[in-house]
C-alpha cells in the first residue's frame, strides 16, 4: 500500500501544564518507593477533569534524587566510572516512576506516552540548550498526552547534569504557549513562614510577581534530599513564565480533588500567581 502522510489537527486550545510533584507521587523518605494510591487517585482525578490539550510533567521523589545525590550527577561529569553508572542508575529510576504514572494514567483511559527528556534535550551549564519539541506538538495535535519528568541528560559543558522538572516545566510552558501551569505539591500552596513548623505561617492565596519578588515567601527547607533546589528552586524557575503572562495555580496534590478542581477551573484553596 501507498503510504500516506498522518493529518493532524490544529490544536483547539493552549495547552496546560501539570506538574505532580514527587513530594506526592512516592514516599520521600523511603527511597525508591512509589505512592501508589496517590498516583491512582490523581489519575482518576486527571480523567475526570477531561482536560485538552494535557502535558503532565512528574518529580523524582524518593526515585530520582537519593541516587543523584550519591554519585554528584547535578556537578556534571568528572571522570569517574562509578559515576557513570551513578548516571544509568539515576535514569532508570526515574523510567521506573514515569512507568508508574503512565500506566496508571491509561488505566483511567488517558492516551498518555512517556518522553523521555534524556533522548530529546541537551543542557548547557544546565539549562535547556537543544530540545526536539516537534514531536511533543504532534503528540498533542493527535490528542495524546505527553508525560515528561526530571531526569539525567547530557550537558555540553558538564558532560551530563540534573534536569529538574521544574525547569522542564517553565521552558514546556513558554514553548507550547500553554494556558496556565498548575503546580500539585505536597501542601496548600505558598505560605509566610514553613507551615510544617510555624503555627502562625499563613497562605498566600494570592501574588503578583512583582509581589513575590519582593516577599520573603518560602514553604521550609526540604527535611528530604531535593537536589533541583526545593520550593524556592520551584520559584526561580517561574518568573520568566509568569513574565510571559502565564498564571501558575499551586494546590495540594495530597488532597483529594483538589488538582480536579484546579483542572476543571473550579474555585480550590492554594495559591495564584500572576504576572499583575
């Protein structure tokens, strides 16, 4: 038979980014581990929003981080066997989650496909230098959604670095002229002081950036091995997003329908960030 070319339509709407943080999706303080029933949920949450287009950007929790920290993979290459296999080691759990996530998502009937940052993005000083978007654009014209997540990848200055899913996530969302980000964490937004251990920390629900830029607002310093920077990582990595006029909509993920709410449009407490 002839072969004839794939049609695609146009996209119908801007995209929005969700971003499941590993704080949510595994169990921090055992590593390796997965919360399964959290990722079930959010699932079914993500299928009942009907949401489209989608792209789902997941962190490394318990899977990524301990393995990268050990073998000193955000510090680049430094001419160590082991820690070339520190490098496998840490990218192969990370394949591992993302399995995790996206076979859970196409049990609720999601279209959803893994991508794998490491085959299609370059860093430099480790910033996204090179990324092959293309296929991501078709993957969403074709009504797919596309399941990225942070992840080892080869770096032009270091040899190879950390990728942080948050740095994925503001670049996805400046690139693909997404809508909005919605950011699901593992507490209600962004707070006056930590509210893990200050009683009288208080939510932001709302912030401009310039707001933000000039507050001192943090959610504490990760009690667990974060190597992408933790909340004020998170921060950093919105501005040039926000800028562009993007709102960033950050909920608990750990609570049940609030990212449903976030998807759907619906009133849910967290915090909202516009450029003002």
């Amino acid at each position: 038979m002839r072969e004839r070319p794939i049609k695609v339509r146009e996209l119908s709407a801007e995209p929005l980014v969700l971003k499941l943080g590993g704080s949510v999706i595994t169990r921090k303080e055992k590593p390796l581990t997965a919360n399964v029933r959290a990722i079930t949920r959010l699932s079914r949450e993500i299928s009942s929003a009907k949401t489209a287009p989608l792209v789902v950007v997941h962190g490394g929790g318990s899977f990524g981080h301990p393995v990268a920290k050990r073998y000193a993979i955000k510090e680049g290459y430094k001419n160590n066997v082991s820690q070339v296999l520190g490098f496998a080691e840490t990218h192969q759990a990370m394949v591992t989650l993302n399995k995790l996530v996206v076979d859970a998502l196409i049990r609720q009937n999601i279209p959803a496909v893994a991508v794998s940052p490491f085959s299609c993005i370059v860093t430099k000083s480790g910033r996204i230098h090179i990324m092959m978007e293309d296929h991501l654009k078709k993957l969403l014209q074709m009504g797919f959604v596309p399941v990225l997540y942070g992840d080892t990848v080869l770096d032009s200055d270091f040899g190879f670095t950390i990728l942080s899913g948050d740095q994925l996530l503001a670049y996805l969302a400046m690139r693909l002229n997404a809508d909005r980000i919605i950011i699901g964490i593992d507490v209600d937004g962004l707070y006056t002081a930590d509210p893990k251990t200050d009683s009288s920390a208080r939510l932001v629900s709302h912030v401009t950036l310039k707001e933000l830029k000039d507050m001192q607002l943090q959610i504490g310093a990760a009690k667990v091995t974060d190597v992408t920077g933790g909340m004020l990582g998170k921060i950093a990595e919105l501005t040039p997003t926000l800028d562009k006029g993007i709102t960033v909509l950050i909920v608990n993920a750990a609570k049940p329908k609030y990212v449903y709410k976030a998807l759907k449009g619906e009133k849910v407490i967290g915090t909202l960030i516009e450029k003002g």
